[in-house]
C-alpha cells in the first residue's frame, strides 16, 4: 500500500521561511516524478514546483527564486524549501508522486501553509 505524508506546515511571518517534507512508502521512490501543489480556498490547485526522477526540477513563476524543491531517495523524501514567504503562499501543500510510465498519482493528505503577522 502506498502512502505519502507531508509534514513541516505551520504558521510564519511574511518574509520567513519554513521547509516542507514528502515522505513516501510502499513505492519505489527512485522510479517517481514527485510535486508539490497548493490549493487556497475557492481557488484551484496549482502547481508550485516538481522534481523528476532524473532530478531535473521545474517550478511557478511566483516561486522562482524563493522555493527549493530537492529529494533524497534514500529516505524516500522530497523536500520543499521555502524561503521569503508572502502572505499569498498560504495554502495547503500537497504531494503527489507518480512512477515514471504510469498515469496513477498517489497524494497525500496535505499539509497547511499560513503566512500572516
């Protein structure tokens, strides 16, 4: 069974920084594509950064040069850091994987972001 737990949410100031994780298991984490999303209330879920299997990363113009995203396959983890936060970084973060060749995505439950003074 797979599962996928993001962790490291809370509550920052503007202009802090927080670093979120993707822990992964019961998958073969090497073989996955893995990104990080967020949904805001009444807004739509948007992609915030990606990393493939390759290490190759991509990311959302509004996060460029603020947010990291990395991976440690031998702890199953992704990470996203998050530098300079604003106030409309906060969301709930979610993690999705999915394994190079496949069209499954498996989420996890997703963690909250919240950046206010």
């Amino acid at each position: 069974q797979v599962q996928v737990v993001e962790s490291g949410g809370g509550l920052v100031q503007p202009g802090g920084s927080l670093r979120l994780s993707c822990a992964a298991s019961g998958i073969i984490f090497s073989i996955c594509n893995v990104a990080w999303y967020r949904q805001a209330p009444e807004k739509q879920r948007e992609l915030v950064a990606a990393i493939t299997s390759g290490g190759s990363t991509n990311y959302a113009d509004s996060v460029k040069g603020r947010f990291t995203i990395s991976r440690d396959n031998a702890k199953n983890t992704v990470y996203l850091q998050m530098n300079s936060l604003k106030p409309e970084d906060t969301s709930v973060y979610y993690c999705a994987l999915n394994p190079v060749g496949s069209i499954r995505n498996y989420w996890g439950q997703g963690t909250q972001v919240t950046v206010s003074s």
